[in-house]
C-alpha cells in the first residue's frame, strides 16, 4: 500500500516496526511517532473523518493525543483517511485504583480543559474503552478519537454534559470490572452525575475516602 500526504512524502514502508493491532487498524512505530494504518476490510464509518482530524489538531486539547499528520490511499485528498501519525504518551502510568484521592482529583480538573474545548466545537468523545484512555502521574490521555464526531440536532443535552455522562459512564465500567477482579462488591455506579456539576466536582463528591479503592470498599461497608 502507498500511502500519500500533501505535507510530508510517502510512508517509507522499510521504517515501519509494528507495535499492536485492533480489529480495525495496525499500529507502528514510524521513526519517532507511531503510525496507524486501517486494514484493508474496516468499514469506511469507522475511520476518522479528516475534517475531524484538523479540528482536533486545531484545538490542541491536552488531553487528546496530538495527531502529527494524515495519509491517504490515492493522491487526491478524501473525506476518510487511510492512516495517521501521532505522538507516543510519555509519563508513568499510575495504578487509577490506587491513585491517591487529591492527585486524581487535579488530573480530572485538567481533563476540564479538554472538555471545555470539545465542547466550545461541539465535538462528542466516542469508543472510549480501556485500552483507549492512558492514566499517567500528570495527565489522562484519550488515544482513539476515530469515532470522535460534530453533535447533531439529535441530542437534547449540550455537549460539555454529553462529554461528560460518557466519561463517567466509562469510569463506572472500568471501576466495577476493578472490584469484580478482587472479588469486592460496591454500591454502582460509582461515580454520581450531577446535571449542574463539573466532572471533577462529580469525581470529588463520589470518592469520600483517600483512593477510588477505599472508597469503594466503604460504600459496600455501608450498603451491608
């Protein structure tokens, strides 16, 4: 496959060193950046829209992994992309169960930023999963925002709180598969939404003890 760009010259192919795949894209390490490519068989819905792509680079949330550059199958430039680059996410991962309750409160406070500039543009986070979100000691980074899309007419809600209902709605899932694995029970969902609030004003009113796992713990102390 050549893969073309209207700023930098094709993929050099001999520079590629795989790194991981899903089921709809291979990712490579590509000199210093890493490089997604799309299989041949993803549905076409599935890829990011380029005009998303520039928004998102535009906006430079800090919390959204900065995209480099993106490619395309022909020369002629198409509304779908066939590839991207992006940078890799530096810091040491932490332990969001164990993460003591002040320092994952200033990281959802940052992750603030982020939310108030997808929402200024109306862009709506999609597909957040597990393997799509890095918590390190300074920041949350969301990796995929291939299915990132531009709110329609179709949601009643604005867009800061739809943002904000589906991180809340990934953190309640991440947390209770945490307590299935140690076999401890706690009241679900975690994590309580409040129209009015702030994500991390919903974060700081929900852990009541020093880490999501104690506070937890708690909860179903209390439940019994």
């Amino acid at each position: 496959m050549i893969l073309y760009s209207h700023k930098n010259p094709v993929i050099d192919s001999s520079r590629l060193e795989f790194f991981d795949e899903g089921g709809c894209a291979e990712v490579f390490f590509y000199y210093n950046l890493f490089l997604k490519i799309y299989k041949p068989n993803c549905d076409n819905h599935l890829k990011i829209k380029k005009y998303i792509f520039e928004l998102l680079k535009v906006i430079d949330a800090p919390n959204i992994v900065k995209l480099i550059d993106c490619y395309f199958n022909i020369e002629e430039v198409s509304s779908r992309i066939a590839a991207y680059t992006m940078n890799p996410v530096n810091g040491k991962k932490i332990d969001l169960m164990k993460c003591e309750r002040n320092h994952l409160i200033e990281l959802f406070k940052n992750l603030e930023v982020t939310l108030k500039l997808l929402s200024k543009y109306e862009i709506i986070l999609d597909d957040l999963h597990k393997k799509n979100i890095i918590f390190t000691d300074d920041c949350i980074t969301i990796l995929d925002p291939d299915l990132f899309f531009k709110k329609n007419i179709f949601y009643n809600c604005d867009s800061y709180r739809l943002n904000k209902l589906k991180l809340i709605d990934f953190l309640n899932s991440y947390i209770y598969l945490q307590f299935l694995r140690t076999d401890n029970l706690f009241i679900y969902p975690f994590i309580t939404e409040h129209r009015n609030n702030l994500l991390s004003d919903d974060i700081s009113l929900s852990l009541t003890e020093n880490t999501i796992y104690d506070s937890g713990l708690s909860k179903s102390l209390k439940k019994k």
